[in-house]
C-alpha cells in the first residue's frame, strides 16, 4: 500500500479517452491522437497510480480511540477484533500498479502521427487471508488455522514503446504501437499450505510454498544447508544489485476510429499482445516444506519509543522456519493479458462544444481482472481547454467480484506552450489530511505534463 500511495501495466485513463487535446487517450487506443505534437518533460511527463482492493481500505487498516479519537492499527490492544472482523473478507486481495514516462514525444508528418515513449511500470499486489489476521491478532481464539492462498509479489519493467497511426481518409484513422518491456526485477512469495494447529502448549506450522525472485545480478544468500538466508535477502539489497535486464518481453496495441455523419465516432482497440519472460540464469525458484513447533509470543507498539516490544514470556515466531526455501525447477514468467476497448461518442451540437460518450474496458494482470462500462460528457468551452465527467460501473474480478460505480473527473490545458493533464477515474469524495482516501477500495489518479510541438493539425486540413 505504501509503494502504492508513493508512486503498471493496467491503466485506465478511460475519463481522457474523448478529450481530444489529451496526450493520455493514445494508451487506451493508439489510433487517437491529441490535437498537436509534443515533448514529455523528463520524469514528469506521465505518472498514473492506481490501487484496488476488495476490503482493505484506511479505515479498515486504522481505527479511532479514546476521546481524541488517536488512529492506532488494528493490531493495538484498544481494538478488538469484533471491530475488525466485519471489515474483512475471507481472503483479502489488494492489487497495485504504477506508471511513469520518464521521456516521450509525439509528432506530426502530414495525416500521420508518431510517438515514442520510455517509462517505469511497477504492478504487485497482495493476498492476505482473514484467518492470517485472526492468527495474529488473536492468537489462541481457535485450534487450528488454515491460512493457504497467503501471496505477495511485484514486478517491475522498463517499456520502451514507439506507436504510429495514420488518418486513411477523413472517417477512417487506424494506428499500431509496439512496446519493448526489459525486465528489472521480480519477486513473488506465494503458499498454497499454511496450517497451523495447537499442540498442547506449542503451535504446529505445517507449510508448503513457492518463491520466484528474478534479476541481473541475482545472488541468493544461503546457508550451509542450501536453504535461502532470508535474514540476508532484504529489498534494499535485492535492488541495489540491479546490473542490467533479467527478462524480455514483447506487446503489441492496435486500435481504429471510425467518424459517421461527421458527428458519431466510433472506436475500438486490442492491447497487450505479446509475452515477457524472465531469463532462467538470473531467475531463482525456490519451494519450502516447513513442519515445526513454536510458542507464541505477544508484541505490543511503544509509541515512545517506536518499536515493537514483547509482552511476557514465551519463544519467537520461527520465520527462518516459516520460510526455509530450496531451490527447485521452474521459471518464473509474467503472464500476459489482452485488453479490450469499445467506444463511442456524439458531438451533440454539432460544433464539438459537448460530447457523450461510452466507453467499454477489460484489463488484467497477473494480479487483478478489471471491467467497466463508463458514460461520460467530455466539454470543450475553448480551444484550448477540455474537460470530462465520467460515471461507470464495473468488476474487480481477481479480488472477489468487488462490484463498484464511481465518478472520475478529468482537465486538461492544452495551449500553444504547456500541456497539463489531470484526472482520476475515481473521485475521492473523503480523505484524511494527509489526502488519503478513508473508505475507499479503489482509487487511481494521473498527471502529465509536456510541451507541445507545431500548430493543431487540423489548421492543415482547413478545420479551423
């Protein structure tokens, strides 16, 4: 969640897809193009976060006590876990992915428009059990847990892409992008087995699980007896040793827009076909079988001073155990999913003042599925200024049919010198002070920021 909320590979951008002046509209669908060329302004030209759940949100994280209703974790004492439960579902999904274009341009040669991009795209997500929480907030409620499905994973991937699409007639514009993906890091923890049973005094862990980690300059610590050092591998040290690609991937988008009767536009596109695989000799796949006994022990937040302290007697919680992988055969690979897109829009005067459109997405990743139908009214009040206001409804598939409707909002400046761009396809109608959305299971929001490049093409066919 903290990766999330600092910052892809799914994207929406669906409350820019009619806003004409929008260099954003073009990742939906690379036939659609903006108004004029431009310039990306380095590290800020596109950056896009998104985050899905289908129970975990602020709130259900942190909860008020006391009379000056402080914010503790769910974890504190003060909360119990009658509180907590109702927040939860039986397995707890979050899905993440973030998006920037660290360099990009676009460009006009006649009735052809051209763009290459290179980004930063990071996705992961995680699932966490209820009966894991239960286990660790409660300890001794039951006998026996069974917290198999517990997963987490990341990848992160540079995408070098270069797009094309070309106006065939005044009704027809067809356009293509390839994308490059260069593997820089992956890792992903996932255990189908996670019993644990009391035994008298003590607690039986019975656990089976897999662990992919892929990088160019991969080195696992191990002991003496094979097992992974996980005392030793920490992200700091996973990162830093980054010296080159560790996979490849290729993917293809293709889109069309279609113009009848000079006022319905009609549009469509297939994303992400291709593959990305992760080269076996900086690939590590590990399994762990892990049976062993431990005590329990309680740990209670000393705010004073900022740790986690043990309360009373008892043995420590043996993650060495817990996670005691081998190396075993396999590779690691990031499945890759086609996207679909569907729309239409009306001008509605007849002068491009006000558009109604629907819009109809799928997209996935190894980590979530997302499906929406969105209407909205795109505005253009001046050349130089276009606004949208989206309404959909949709389907996290991956995390529990998390059924949702929400409002997205998007503006975007785009005059002779800046191209601003702002939007989300989920308002934030409650955040904390810190802008965090309180209640919310899913949210995104993008920014980009580019110059722009020529005059409007359509001064060139006599459109003006």
């Amino acid at each position: 969640m903290l990766l999330a909320a600092s910052g892809a590979s799914a994207q929406q951008y669906r409350t820019s897809y009619f806003m004409e002046g929008s260099t954003m509209r073009g990742y939906l669908n690379p036939a659609l193009r903006p108004d004029r060329g431009y310039v990306y302004i380095p590290v800020l030209g596109t950056t896009s976060v998104n985050f899905n759940s289908n129970a975990l949100t602020f709130k259900t994280i942190f909860y008020p006590v006391g009379d000056n209703g402080q914010l503790v974790s769910l974890l504190d004492d003060r909360v119990t876990w009658h509180d907590i439960e109702p927040n939860l579902k039986t397995m707890n999904k979050v899905g993440f992915d973030l998006h920037m274009t660290l360099l990009g341009a676009g460009f006009y040669t006649g009735r052809d428009f051209w763009t290459i991009e290179a980004g930063l795209d990071v996705t992961g997500g995680f699932h966490l059990p209820k009966s894991f929480v239960e286990f660790v907030k409660l300890g001794s409620k039951a006998n026996a847990y069974d917290m198999g499905g517990l997963m987490a994973g990341a990848d992160a991937v540079m995408n070098i892409s270069a797009g094309y699409s070309r106006r065939i007639n005044d009704e027809l514009t067809v356009g293509g992008r390839v994308n490059f993906k260069g593997g820089l890091a992956r890792a992903n923890m996932n255990y189908d087995r996670l019993n644990v049973t009391l035994n008298g005094e003590k607690w039986a862990v019975d656990a089976g699980g897999n662990l992919a980690l892929s990088l160019n300059g991969l080195d696992v610590p191990t002991d003496a007896e094979g097992y992974v050092d996980m005392d030793r591998l920490d992200a700091e040290s996973f990162f830093s040793n980054i010296r080159g690609l560790a996979g490849f991937g290729l993917t293809f988008d293709i889109g069309a827009e279609y113009v009848w009767m000079e006022r319905f536009k009609f549009s469509a596109a297939i994303l992400n076909l291709g593959f990305m695989n992760w080269s076996e000799k900086h690939t590590f796949v590990g399994r762990s079988e892990a049976s062993y006994d431990f005590v329990g022990m309680r740990y209670d937040f000393n705010p004073e001073t900022n740790q986690w302290e043990t309360v009373g007697e008892g043995g420590d919680f043996n993650f060495d155990e817990f996670a005691k992988f081998k190396e075993a055969s396999g590779r690691a690979r990031t499945k890759m999913y086609p996207g679909f897109v569907l729309g239409a829009e009306y001008d509605i005067f007849g002068n491009n003042l006000l558009g109604a459109g629907a819009l109809f997405t799928h997209r996935k990743n190894e980590y979530y599925a997302r499906t929406e139908v969105a209407l909205s009214a795109t505005v253009r009040p001046i050349e130089w200024f276009t606004a949208s206001l989206s309404w959909s409804v949709g389907n996290y598939k991956n995390i529990g049919d998390n059924f949702f409707n929400s409002f997205g909002f998007a503006f975007n400046f785009h005059t002779g010198w800046i191209n601003f761009f702002a939007g989300t396809d989920f308002l934030m109608f409650k955040v904390n002070p810190q802008f965090i959305p309180v209640g919310q299971k899913v949210f995104n929001i993008t920014v980009g920021l580019s110059v722009p490049l020529g005059p409007s093409p359509y001064c060139r066919y006599g459109k003006c």
